[in-house]
C-alpha cells in the first residue's frame, strides 16, 4: 500500500498543479479575447504626447447593445491635472477607466471619441497608449512570482535598486524587508497573500516605477483602516503631481484638490465642479459631503442612499 501511496499522493500533487495552469491559462485565454476585439487601426502610429491632455467628448459606451451605460459623458482632464470622478456603486465610473486604457472602445454609432493631446486612441497604437498609462486598480492581480517580480513588471529590465526606491516611495519596502527572504518571497495565490492595503501599495510601486505620463487610480471599496487609507491617499497624491490623473473616488477626502470633479448617476454627468463650487451649489455632491463627514460611509453609499430621497 506504501508502495502506491507515493505515486498517488504526487498524481494528487500534479493535478491540482494542472488545475491552477488550466485556471491561469483560461484567464489568460479571455483576455487574450479581449484583445483581439480591439485591434490597432491599419498603419496606426504610436501616441505622440507633450502635455498630455486627455478629454472625453460624448462618451457613450454599452457592454451589451441591448443595455446603455454611458451617455454623452464629456471632460477634460488638462496635462498635469486631476479629474475625480464620483457616485453611486453601477454608476460607470470605472468603465470611463476601462474605456481610456481601451480595454473596450466606444459605441460605434455616435459614441463620441476620447483624444490624448488631439490623438483619437483608437488611431493609435494601443501598446504606446497603454504605455503612456498607468493603472492602480482597486483590486491588484499578483503574480505567483516573488514580489520584486511583481513590481519590476511596471518596468521590465528595472535594476533592484530602481525597485527598492520605487518600494519606499510607496511606503512598502519595510514590509518587504521584515519578511524571511525579503524582496524574493513568492506572493500570490500560491505564495505570500497579502492584504488589500499592501497590494495596493505594490500596484502604486509599480506604477512609479512604470513612470508613465497618465494616471487612473481606483480607489478601493473595501474599508482600509483609516491611517492605511491616509497612508495611502498621500502616496496616490504624491504619485499625481506632475500627471494628468483620473481618479475614481470612493471617498470624497481624496477629491477635495482635484480641478474638477464629476458626480455620476446611471452613466450620466449629473453635477460638476471644484469642492467649493460643489458645496456651494448645495445639491448631491454638498450632501453626500455632509453625510460623510457625519460618518464615515465611502461615497458611493452615499450617493446611493441619496438616490432614493
Ligand atoms: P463601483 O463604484 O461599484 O466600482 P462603477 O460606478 O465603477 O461601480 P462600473 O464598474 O463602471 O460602475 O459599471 C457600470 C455598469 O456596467 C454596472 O451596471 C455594471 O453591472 C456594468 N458592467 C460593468 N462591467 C461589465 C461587463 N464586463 N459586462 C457587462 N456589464 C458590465
């Protein structure tokens, strides 16, 4: 019995090693789909940039004709600004993200155009365009890979050095340096897990070190604690300044400094303005303002709970 009990428990051992290939390469299968949907227009260039300014003009967007999401969104985000972007939970926020990094593009039919610098991002490489931005996303996907890998993937070919800076200017390298085999622990689903704290933190290192000219933060939903979230938001700043930044905002502290702020609601624009602007207007965004500062809900409940007044 002995004799088989190896051989079975390795076969064990193998099958759930082909399992999770299958799963990543399944994953890796539908985004190849995805890629294949947008398609770089014959002879496109590469995206030229100065500034850049990004702007939206109409925006319409649906992932499924039969179901609008986005109407007629415009804005402008001037080079080195920041644009923040709030509302209730569904309210297309992050598919404004999706559509600028063109993971989808916009309706065909008078879905309007998203230009950098004057450039329509769909007359332009995609690889320049997704070059030139970098994305926080509210939940990071880690390799099962160590994590200097994890963050040197902003940049391939970053010397260790480069990874370490990028490291402490997103306040993770202490972390880093208490675990047993420092910056070569394997995280992921496989190794180290981490909380969604430090994985937003390898998402900013990353992004440092990518450097890019455009930035799109997602704020994350779930809760930090308050001085993680603080901690957070003040390396987000400090990454911004200088770029053209999107920001999609679940808690109103963040936008307080941005050049203007859009609250949405069913994929429309229904307010914008600077934080004072807003608050003087007296409508959702100076309501949802005075509702989270009596509490300490995120923004998008907020938004929600004002919908049904
Ligand atoms: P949250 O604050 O919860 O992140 P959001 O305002 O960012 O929400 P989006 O993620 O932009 O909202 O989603 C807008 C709408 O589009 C939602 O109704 C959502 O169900 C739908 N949606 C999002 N992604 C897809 C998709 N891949 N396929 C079909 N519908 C989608």
């Amino acid at each position: 019995l002995i004799q088989l009990y190896i051989p079975l428990n390795f076969l064990g051992v193998l099958y759930r090693e082909i399992k999770q290939s299958l799963t990543d390469l399944d994953r890796m299968f539908t985004l190849m789909a995805r890629e294949r949907e947008i398609a770089d227009a014959p002879g496109a260039p590469d995206v030229a940039l100065s500034g850049p300014t990004v702007r939206f003009e109409g925006v319409a967007f649906a992932y499924d004709p039969a179901r609008p999401i986005l109407h007629d969104v415009s804005f402008e985000i001037p080079a080195g600004q920041t644009v923040a972007v709030v509302g209730a939970s569904g309210a297309g926020k992050s598919t404004l993200a999706r559509l600028l990094y063109r993971f989808y593009d916009v309706s065909p039919d008078n879905g309007g155009r998203i230009t950098v610098d004057g450039q329509d991002i769909r007359q332009v490489t995609q690889d320049s365009l997704r070059r030139s931005i970098g994305i926080v996303p509210q939940d990071t996907v880690l390799f099962n890979d160590t994590i200097a890998y994890n963050i040197a993937y902003g940049r391939p070919g970053a010397t260790r050095a480069e990874v370490e800076a990028a490291a402490r200017a997103a306040h993770i390298h202490d972390f880093i340096v208490a675990q047993p085999k420092g910056y070569d622990t394997v995280v992921g689903e496989r190794g180290l897990k981490l909380s969604g704290g430090e994985k937003q933190r390898v998402a900013i290192a990353r992004t440092l070190l990518k450097n890019p000219p455009i930035l799109i933060f997602d704020e994350a939903t779930s809760a930090l604690d308050s001085a993680n979230e603080r901690a957070i938001q003040t390396e987000l700043r400090s990454a911004s300044v200088g770029k053209t930044t999107l920001v999609i905002a679940h808690r109103l502290s963040t936008v307080v400094d941005a050049y203007e702020i859009l609250v949405m609601e069913a994929g429309r624009v229904v307010e914008r303005g600077s934080h004072p602007q807003l608050l003087a207007l007296g409508e959702r965004y100076a309501r949802m303002w005075q509702l989270q500062n009596a509490g300490s809900a995120p923004a998008g409940h907020i938004a929600q709970e004002n919908d049904t007044h």
